[in-house]
C-alpha cells in the first residue's frame, strides 16, 4: 500500500468497520470511564493543598506517590499480564482505583491521603501495560495505531468533559463539593469492570507460549536500543508534560497567574476541544511518516506553552486567564502528536509474548517522569522559583528534541511507522 493510500483511508467510518468486535466494545464506553477521572483531575492538589490544608510541598509529593507506587508495581504487573492474561490484571487494577477513590473522597490527614494514593498507583501501574496488551492482542497491522489515536482522543473527551464539570462544581469553601466529585470518580470504574466481566469476558489478551518460545527477560528487551532512547524520551515526556498538568500547572496557574478554579476547568476543555477536533486531521497528516519527526513537532508546540504560561504572572488577571487557557491549547495539540506515537513504536518493537513486559517498560518510564515531575514543582513553587520551573521545563525539551534525532536513527521503517511505498 502507497503512503498516499494509506492517509487517505483514514477516516472514522473506515477504522470503525475495520475495527474486531472486541476493539469496538474497548473504545465505545472510553469517554463514560474517564469522565470522573476528568471531574478530580485537575484539581487533586487544589483539594490536598487548599481544601485539606496540606503544604503544596507535602502535596507534589503525596502525588508523586501515585507514581512510586505505579513504578514499584509496573514491572511485575507486565509480566503477570503476560502469564495470567491483561483482562484479569485490569479487573485488579480497576477494582483498586474504586476503592482509592473512595477513602480520598473522606481523607483529611496525611495518612489516608497515602493510602488513596497508594491504590491509584496500584491501578496505574498494572493497568497502563495491560490495557496496552489488550490493545495490541486484538488490533494489529496500521489500524493498532490510528486505534491509539482515537482512544486517545476520547479518553481526552471524558477527561475534558470532567473538568468543565469538575471546574463548575467545586468550592475550596464546599469541601463536600471535592468529596462528591471522588466518589463520581469511584463510580466511574463501574464501567470498565462491567465491561471485563461481560462483553469481554471471553478476551484474555495473552500470547500462546509453545516449547519455541524464548524466555524473555526485562534486561533483555532493555539491551536494545531503540528501547532505552524511547524509555529516556517517554521519561521526559512525563516529567514536563503529564507529570506538570496535574501539580505544576494548577499550581502555577493559582499561585504565579491568580486565576479561579473554573477558568483551570475551562483550560482543561480547550485541551479535549483540540484534542477531539484535530485529532484526525494530525493522524492523517502523520499516517505513513515517520512517527519521529510526530514527536519533534511535539517538542515545538510544548516549547511554544510553556513560554505561554510564563507570561500569566506578568500582566492582569485577564492576560493570566487566557495564558493558561492557551497553554492547555497549545499542550494539547502536542499531546496528539506523542500518543499516535510512543505506543505504536513500543508495540511495533514487540513480539506478542513480551508485549505486557514491553509496555510495562515504557509504563515504568512514564511513572519515572511522574514521580519527578510533582515533587520539583511542588518544591520550586513553594519557594517561589517560578522562573526556574519554567526554565527546567523548557532545558529538559532541548534534550528531549536531541534524544527523538538519536532514536529516530535506531528505529527499522516499520517501528517508525514508514508504509512501504
């Protein structure tokens, strides 16, 4: 098939009737479960810091726990996917974000605040390589990355709609406001759990081993090293990006820019908006190109907000609320770009009996970025060093563009995503 084919056959209705039956149940319930996910998202450290009274340094760092813990676990949980099956280890997964949602709904102290944390960890760590496996082990060929995309765009849709939700809804001066969004975020995993239980239940997302075939081990699939650049790039790409948006961002935005919790809402819309409305037009653009160059122009567009956000603290509260709006605009255009990309190269880089210890390495790297990216921004934004936070910010996505030109000569044409023309 010629690139120009390819990007031309990439339309909604064309993926949907190609999609197995199995990819369409995954896909059609994806914005109902992550709307709670929306509604708690953008303001979990507002609620920790402003609401329960706990040091925004204290705070950056209970939220990284999320990640330590994921970390801790992603690693195990990628080579239990590959033995049990990735279906059973997102019942587990998602069985432990319910009930952490739960206790952080009632937390007050430290303490409980460390065991909500401690369960969404559980859940991010073990789920992020399972529903990957499941992915892969149900849609292959070039419709596994154009699947990405599109989940993508609806995770983003359920998220999006969270957070206007989420930004209406809240009151630092209502603490019952907080709790009723965690326990509209604890219901929400109804959904996927039904989902495994039922139409799903029959899925398992695990290879068939024989006699051939080898023992894989993590060492191993980190000798290569495409793996180690992409492991190194997916690191920063969290440390900056996601690692920020749920610490550093509100943050920055309440303490440098001043701005309400509906217009961090309403930045949260505008990031589903464009992600939702340009999230075919980038997967056309990028069809059959090489993934590497995708994630360059990501580079660019993160350079470009972050430079937006240092300006909310220099002018009125007006030029504060559209920085930080434009900000989420502009990240979210990026965001596109590195998640057609990072997923599809960690799966075209796998064999079917590694695929959960594959994405489990990325996970890990992603959970790296996510422990980091909290605690830095907590520290340098309770010491009032905003200069410096933006400044670290935009020295880790100069190495980041130099890593993406190294991987890019590791990769063979298909891991990059280059249709043979």
């Amino acid at each position: 098939m010629s690139t120009e084919t390819a990007r031309s056959k990439v339309s909604l209705r064309q993926f949907w009737a190609e999609l197995p039956t199995p990819g369409r149940w995954l896909l059609s319930t994806v914005a109902v479960q992550t709307l709670g996910r929306g509604l708690t998202l953008p303001f979990t450290v507002i609620y920790v810091n402003e609401v329960r009274g706990i040091g925004l340094g204290t705070a950056g760092t209970l939220l990284a726990l999320i990640a330590v813990v994921a970390l801790c676990v992603t690693g195990p949980g990628g080579s239990l996917t590959d033995r049990l099956g990735a279906r059973r280890m997102l019942i587990a997964g998602t069985s432990a974000q319910l009930v952490g949602c739960v206790v952080l709904a009632f937390a007050t102290t430290v303490p409980a605040f460390v065991v909500g944390f401690v369960l969404l960890g559980f859940n991010f760590g073990v789920s992020w390589p399972a529903f990957n496996a499941l992915i892969a082990s149900v849609v292959t060929g070039p419709l596994r990355q154009q699947y990405f995309g599109v989940n993508f765009a609806l995770v983003n849709l359920g998220i999006g709609l969270g957070g206007v939700i989420g930004g209406l809804f809240v009151d630092v001066r209502e603490p019952m406001t907080f709790t009723l969004i965690f326990l509209a975020d604890a219901l929400s995993m109804l959904v996927p759990l039904g989902l495994l239980l039922g139409p799903l239940r029959h899925v398992h997302g695990r290879a068939e081993r024989t006699e051939d075939t080898p023992t894989v081990g993590y060492l191993d699939i980190l000798r290569r090293p495409p793996v180690l650049w992409l492991t190194f790039i997916t690191f920063l790409c969290t440390f900056i990006g996601y690692g920020q948006i749920e610490s550093g961002f509100p943050a920055f935005s309440r303490q440098v820019g001043g701005v309400s919790t509906q217009v961090i809402g309403f930045a949260f819309a505008i990031n589903t908006l464009v992600i939702v409305a340009l999230q075919f037009t980038v997967l056309k653009a990028v069809t059959g190109r090489r993934r590497t160059r995708g994630l360059l122009v990501m580079v660019v567009l993160w350079l470009v907000s972050w430079l937006v956000l240092s300006s909310a603290g220099l002018g009125p509260a007006m030029l504060a609320a559209v920085a930080v709006v434009a900000f989420m605009g502009v990240f979210g255009l990026g965001e596109i770009f590195m998640q057609i990309a990072i997923p599809a190269i960690t799966n075209d880089m796998a064999d079917d009996h590694v695929r959960g210890r594959a994405n489990a390495v990325n996970a890990g790297a992603f959970q790296g970025g996510a422990i980091l990216g909290p605690i830095v921004s907590g520290l340098l934004l309770e010491h009032d060093l905003p200069a410096v936070f933006i400044g670290a910010m935009v020295g880790g996505l100069v190495v980041m563009a130099a890593a993406i030109v190294v991987l890019e000569r590791q990769l063979t044409p298909i891991e990059n995503g280059v249709t043979a023309g």
